[in-house]
C-alpha cells in the first residue's frame, strides 16, 4: 500500500511538472519571445529568389521575437504588391529605393544612395508609408569580368577597363539592347567614364545572359546584376564602379504608418535583420536556393539561427 502511494505521488509530480513546462513554453516564440498583442504584420515580397528571400527572413525573424505574423511571401511583382500595400492588403514589403524612384514616382534614376533614399521617403510620407532603414547593399548592375581577364589586365575597376580600351584592346563585351542603347545604360557609363565602347566588340544577347557566354569563353565581360548568383559560381570579377555610374537600387523595408503606431518598438527590431544583409550574404542566400536547390524557408532559417536572430 505504501508503495502504491509513493509510485502514485511520485507520477503527479512528474505530470505537475510536464504542466508548468508546456505552460512556460507557450508564452512566446521558439526563441522565448514574448507574444504580443496588437494587428498582424502581414509580411508581403516580389516574386523573384532575392525579394522572396527578403520576405521570409523577415517573416521567420518576426514570428521569432513574438509578433501577430500573415506569410503573403510571393505576393507578385511592383504593379501588385504596390498596390497590396498601399491597401492594407499587406503592411509590410522590401521595396528598391531606385525603383519606386523611377517607375512609381516617374523620376529620372538617381546615382546618390542617401539623396535617393530621402526622396522615396519624403514623397511616401504622404502615402502613410514609412521606408525603415535600407541595407547596405546595392541590387543594380555590376561589370563583371573573366579572372584570367582581370588577372591578364590587372583589371580591378571600371576605370582600368576602360583604360584598357583607351589603348585599343581586344575586351568583348556581352550587353543586351535595351541596356545597350538606353540613356541610363551603356551611354551613361561612356559619359561618366570619358570614353566610347568600341560596338564591334560589343554582343547583344538575351538579357543577363552574357553570364553564360562568359562561362563559355565567347566574351570578356558583360552587364549583370550585383545580385546574381553565378558570379560566384562562375568565378568572375566584379569591377568596382569607381565612379558610381549605375543607378542607385537599395532595398528597405517599408511599412504601413498604423503598423508602427502599434509596435513603436518595431525599426529598432528590424533594424537588427537589416544590419546583417550584405551583399555577400544576400548572393550566398541566393546561391543557395538557386544553384543548391535548396529551399527558400529552409535558407532563410539557417541563416537567421546563424546569425542568432532566432
């Protein structure tokens, strides 16, 4: 009998404790934040690996730290996800500082991070659409170059590849016809640099798919985005624009004014993600889900535990 109380005493401590347990775990986040009351951030993206990558590291990293989260990662390009915010659709979304610039406000691109970044702001403000802080990284076009090209003519910017060009060597470049031609595209980067790109030396292929020549040897270096994953991959050069030619394309976070009115703790939080977005990063993230084929979540979670934000 004594045995039978001390074996039925001993199971209702263990199953008091397995309640105070389940108890102390469901008041906040997998990391212990603390859930909180308030509207729900309905997290929106573009549909491309960088924006969708962009959305749910910032989904992931909310739900984390306790917040009311909706996941609308994918939501669709500019002419949707604009409007979603501007609605209340979504209430928050990583917009490019030079593209509200150019093809919401009609401006003409801007070359100047900070000047550019105050001017969406200021003219969103009216729109009750606040731009947190943008990372300190730019998703705009970038020359790379062939290593044993770079190497052969110690190219490490624009200016020495243009140079280069200025004493009649051979660099074929790959570009495509709308950059070619455009006003904010290689005539631009043959103004600031003082120079003309000889045309027979330049081909015209798909867009961003002089990459791919590159890999094969058919040309030298060519017009790409700072964004892309197959300069790593291929083991190109990126030449620094020395001169700052290329427009302007910071992404930030933007969020609905009533939003921030409930959770005015909410840039400081976030800031704390933006900090860790790198170029680097952002193209190794990339490379991940592109060429690894691993998945956009699967990335996102890794490197936010990575970097203790979760």
């Amino acid at each position: 009998m004594k045995r039978k109380l001390t074996l039925s005493l001993a199971l209702l401590l263990i199953l008091a404790l397995a309640v105070v347990g389940v108890a102390g775990c469901s008041g906040g986040s997998e990391t212990g934040g603390e859930q909180k009351d308030g509207p729900k951030i309905k997290v929106g993206s573009k549909t491309f690996t960088e924006a969708l990558l962009l959305g749910e590291l910032t989904y992931q990293y909310l739900e984390a730290q306790g917040y009311p989260v909706e996941n609308k990662v994918g939501l669709g390009e500019l002419a949707v996800i604009r409007p979603a915010l501007e609605s209340g659709e979504i209430n928050l979304y990583w917009e490019y500082t030079g593209t509200v610039l150019i093809a919401v406000m009609e401006q003409e691109p801007s070359y100047n991070e900070e000047e550019c970044y105050n001017t969406v702001k200021e003219w969103d403000a009216k729109n009750g659409i606040v731009w947190l802080p943008y990372a300190k990284y730019q998703s705009t076009y970038c020359i790379p170059a062939r290593r044993e090209i770079a190497e052969k003519y110690n190219l490490k910017t624009i200016s020495d590849l243009v140079e280069q060009i200025k004493k009649g060597e051979k660099i074929r470049l790959a570009g495509f016809q709308e950059w070619v031609e455009r006003s904010d595209g290689l005539p631009h980067v043959e103004k600031v640099y003082d120079f003309k790109y000889p045309r027979d030396q330049v081909r015209m292929l798909a867009m961003f798919m002089g990459l791919e020549a590159m890999k094969e040897g058919e040309v030298d270096v060519c017009i790409s985005n700072t964004i892309e994953p197959r300069i790593k991959a291929y083991d190109l050069v990126v030449l620094e624009d020395d001169k700052n030619c290329f427009p302007v394309y910071n992404p930030a976070p933007l969020v609905r004014e009533e939003i921030l009115e409930a959770y005015p703790e909410l840039p400081d939080v976030i800031q704390k993600l933006t900090d860790e977005l790198t170029e680097d990063a952002i193209n190794d993230m990339c490379a991940a889900v592109d060429v690894d084929k691993k998945s956009v979540e699967q990335v996102a979670k890794d490197f936010l535990t990575e970097k203790g934000l979760i």
